[in-house]
C-alpha cells in the first residue's frame, strides 16, 4: 500500500519484474487493501499462482513519525509483511512505503544482526564510469565508530556481490585524503582493522569524493552522515547539470534543432542515470531481507526493487554476513588487537 | 612561482584582472625568480608602476610536506609572499602554489585570529541555480566542533558579502535532515549557538545536501570532513555527466550534427560552470587575508583569484570578523548560554 502511489505501482512491479528477468519461481504475498490489490492484478493479468494478498484496512501513512508507527502500526500491511519475513513466509520484504518506519519495525521485528548498528544501514547503489559502485550508510548512522564502518564495510562487499554478481568486490574508506594519516580517528581505526582483521576483504585503501563517480571501487563505505550528505549532494549536481542542460537546449531555433538530432543519443545517456534502473535500497543488518523503494518510484523502479530482494535472499548473503560478522566481534574482543573499551565489552 | 604553470599564469592572470576588473590602483609585488617573472612582465606589457618583482630563487615544492616546508620555507617565494602580508607591506596574498604549505606557513607568520580552528578554514565558490553559494569549510578541519561550526558562519557569512556583494546573505547547517532533532551533536549545539547568539546573521537553520546546488542559502556551513567529501563527489559528479554528454554528442552522425547546432548553446552553459569563473578559494581564520588559486588554474582563473583578494582586502571583512567572533567568546564564556567546558576554559 506504500510509496506515492500504492497498489498500480507495486502491482505493476511485479508485473515489470517478472518481464524482465523471468521471476521463475518467484511468488510474491501483497500485504494491503483486498479490493484495491484484486483489481491491480485482474489488470495486470497476475493469478493466485504468482500473487496472493493478505489482507489488511490499516496501512501506516508516508508522514507517521516512526515511534508513533511503532506503537500503533501492528497488523498494518507495512507491520504484516515484515512479520511474515520474521515467520518465515516470506523470503524478504519489498516495501515503498514510510521509510523511518519501515526502519523502526523491521529493527522491532528482525531486529539487528550487527551489533555495532543502531539502525539498518542503507546503500546506494551509485552509476559510475565503470558500472555500479554500492555506497554505505547513506542512511540514518549519524555517528559510525570504526566498528560500524568496519560492518559497513562487511555487509556492503556481500551486498555488492550478490546483487551485481562480482566474484570479489573492492572496498574503499571515504576519507579526505589517500594518505594513511589522512582524516579522523574512526575512519584511521577502521582502515587498520580492515587491513589486520583478515576478514578475506579485497580493501583498497581511502578512497577521495571524486572517486564515487569515478568507480574507483565497488563499495564506499563511510558513515550515515557523510554518505547522506554526498549522495543527496550528487542528486542536487546531477539535477543542477539536467537543469541548464535542458535551458541550453531549448534557448533558441538552433540549439532546438540540435536537440531534436540528438535525441536519441541524449536519451540513451540518461539511461544510464535513471533512478529507475538503480531503484532499491536493501536496509543492511537485519536478521532478514528488508528492500526499500523509493516512494515515487515507477512500475519499472519497484520491479529494479524486487529483484535486488529476491537476488539478495537466493544468494548466501545473510549466511555470509553473519559469519564475517561473527569474526569482527572475536578480533574487537582480542585484547592485543585493540584497546579495550570498557563500553563496548558491557554491550557485547 | 607556484602552480602547475608558474610566471606565465600569475603574470597573465594580472594581466586579466586588470583587462576585466580596471584594477585601479591596485598593484603587484611578485615573489620569485627575477628572470623568469622580467620576461613574462615585458610580454605582457607591464611596467614598475603595476608589477613590482622581489627576488629569491628558493621555492617550495609543490610536493613538499607542509612541516617540511615550515622548517626549511624561510626566504623563498612563497614565505616572502606572507611575511609581506605580516609586515603590512601587502594587503593580500595570491597563491597557486602548495595547499598544505600555504596553510602552514600561513598559520605560523599570520597566526589564526579565530580560536577553534585548528587550521584556516577554506570556501568553495559553488555554482548553483540562484548564482554562486559558499561553503566552507571544504578543507582541513577534519572534526568541528559546534564552536568552529560558529566561526564558518561568520566567516562565511563576511566573505560572502564582501565578494559577492550580498548585503545580507542566508546562512544554512548542513545536516541529513532539516529536523530540529536531526544530526549529530556538534551540528545541534552549533544551530542552538547561532539561532541565541545575536551575530546578525541571517540563519536559516538546516540545509541538505541538495540545497547546495540548488542555492536554497548564500552561505552552506559544515565540517571540513564532510565539506571535503561534499566538494569532491560534486566535482566527481560533474565530470562523470560531462563523460556521459560526451559520449552522447559524438555517438554517431546525427548525434554530432545536433552537437553542431546547439554548440553556442553548450558553450554558454559550460561558462556557468567554468571552475575558471570560480577559482580563488581564500583560508579564512588568519590575520590576513590569503587566497589560494587552483594549482592548474589558467590566467583567468589566477585573475579570477586576485579579484576575490581585491575585494576581502578592500572591505570590512577582517574587522567585521574579529567583532563577531570577540561576540563569540563572550557567548561561549557566559556558563548560562552553554555549561562550562573546562577544556575549553582553560584554552582560552
């Protein structure tokens, strides 16, 4: 029922998915408004073999705070769908819906598999000169220790290998500078647990701003607040660039005819910027498969949503995560390794 | 003598200072090797009256370590360059040559007349859809507390007006969200000061990363991790959808004929966004005023950098400032307004 525009939007990404990569064996429960759903999938030609609803009249609105979602959301489509991955009905969840809380719930429900998280991590999947490169936490970490950037670091390799099928992603730290004594102490730390820690991760090194678009590496990996700030820097450039670009165009006869030549070609480069095709935030560091949508994704968006999810839970993401996880917890407990931090040792 | 091009790009960029802005009564002293700087002054056609030149044939690399270059600095032309500013004899300093050396030496001969910063903060001049916005700090004040966060705005705010000639700019925090509760401490504190503390600015709380190109404020205030981070992704943003418009335009005939076309188009479109335009990035928080040109800055870019010194020497800015920040301390002493630090207490 999420996103801004509910049910034709998720119907119909189903429908865009199964299009497009098969979705051989695939079925999908549609947790929401049985009479809305039915309608969306008579039109969209889907049966009970591949859609089935369970139904629900309580939905969690776009603009509930998360706590107050918390407290009151239970039995809601948003809270049903969640519950059925912690069931095991479902293999994961896609959702378009309220993300502060889809965040809450699904840590309320699944709960964290991380320790060093407060929240789910969110990555961005980010075009580059050379593909995709995976950028975490672009999310709600507002303040990530060493520890954090080190699970970052962990979940985004598995994420990135999973979902864009590379055998052996590399990792870089967003930092200031390439240089080791570049930047502060966390992002110092995080660097020497991720060289020493023999977690089998392909880390190279601090990698600069310049080098996101550059595809430098396959996984950024930096704290929520930074990675906030630069993605929704990015967005603002790229609408800033589209913006006099589409002004140059249109300014006079000429550079209207111009445009009209290259059409074509315009259109095929924005391709290859379309959020659409990049649409699908898995929330990392859950016991469980969490895909966010962007709320005002289209048909083709939500189906990009779905397939991230289910080529999450048919790999051995969790299974993977989980064990390096369980790895960074033994070399932060090695006294010799790192200090010890009375803090930290109450809370593992 | 600094820069990727040397004399033949200081010298030029005099030349295009004084071709675009008259410079009228404005005139040069030019450190460096009397030879080489003679034969670009005679090019040029500029006499003693505009262009004084002072010898040394020491130079600091542009790879050499800023600590290095502190100790071994002394008498080349780029410590001579300050020492004038020091001794009065210069109202401003130019420089294109080694950031982290220009900062250090800056430091030791001018001293920081703000007393958070740990270093000069820099402003990035940033093309947006409302005209140009500053944010600082982009460089080497890699954690900010809420107190430095203070001293940007201000200086921001000083800088803005005295070069852009905005009587009142709007000054915003860059944060994750534009929530009261949003953000990590430092951020908070730091809204509380400005929102309390009677500076006359014009605050308008929180900003986005997408506010930035957007041009929502004149003035965009954050750390100078994050500001670094922001700077270069846009930077890497940028040249990723000019590759991509490349590619586009150059895709096949049709392609390149609408190129042809709408070229006048293109190009007016591309000066928007000319770093030239916008090269000359002044190290705020000094007794004095420095302007740091792009290494690989051409002539107009060099003159675009001393306009920016002609036009902070010729205001107010460095009384203005002191006032404020005087403001500041007398804030941040009153144990009502903020609970004693006693870290801070004794550093003052």
């Amino acid at each position: 029922m999420g996103g801004d525009h509910g049910p034709p939007v998720v119907v119909g990404g189903v429908r865009d998915y199964r299009k497009r990569d098969g979705g051989e064996g695939v079925r999908f429960l549609l947790h929401g408004d049985e009479t809305a759903l039915r309608v969306e999938l008579t039109k969209a030609g889907l049966g009970d073999d591949v859609c089935q609803i369970r139904h629900t009249d309580k939905v969690v609105a776009m603009t509930e705070k998360p706590a107050a979602a918390m407290r009151r959301g239970k039995g809601s489509s948003l809270w049903n769908a969640i519950e059925a991955v912690k069931t095991g009905e479902a293999a994961a969840v896609v959702s378009a819906g309220n993300t502060g809380a889809l965040m809450a719930i699904s840590k309320l429900i699944l709960r964290m598999s991380a320790h060093g998280l407060e929240r789910p991590a969110i990555v961005a999947s980010w075009p580059t000169l050379r593909g995709v490169t995976a950028v975490l936490d672009v999310g709600a970490n507002i303040e990530s220790d060493a520890e954090q950037l080190v699970e970052f670091a962990i979940m985004g390799e598995a994420f990135h290998q999973a979902v864009h099928g590379v055998e052996r992603p590399t990792i870089g730290l967003l930092n200031v500078g390439s240089e080791d004594m570049k930047g502060h102490e966390e992002v110092r730390e995080a660097a020497r647990i991720l060289r020493e820690g023999g977690f089998g991760l392909d880390y190279r090194g601090f990698v600069e701003g310049t080098d996101i678009a550059k595809g430098t590496v396959d996984v950024v990996v930096t704290d929520g607040f930074t990675g906030n700030i630069a993605l929704k820097t990015a967005e603002g450039v790229a609408r800033f660039i589209s913006a006099l670009l589409k002004e140059a165009l249109t300014s006079g006869p000429l550079a209207k005819a111009g445009a009209l030549l290259a059409l074509p070609a315009l259109r095929r480069m924005q391709q290859r910027i379309d959020p659409s095709a990049i649409n699908g935030g898995p929330l990392l560091g859950l016991n469980g498969i969490v895909v966010k949508s962007h709320g005002g994704a289209d048909a083709r968006g939500f189906g990009n949503a779905i397939r991230i999810a289910v080529e999450l839970a048919r790999s051995d993401y969790l299974a993977k995560v989980g064990h390096s996880l369980n790895r960074l917890t033994a070399v932060l407990e090695q006294p010799s390794a790192s200090p010890p931090d009375p803090a930290k040792e109450t809370s593992q």
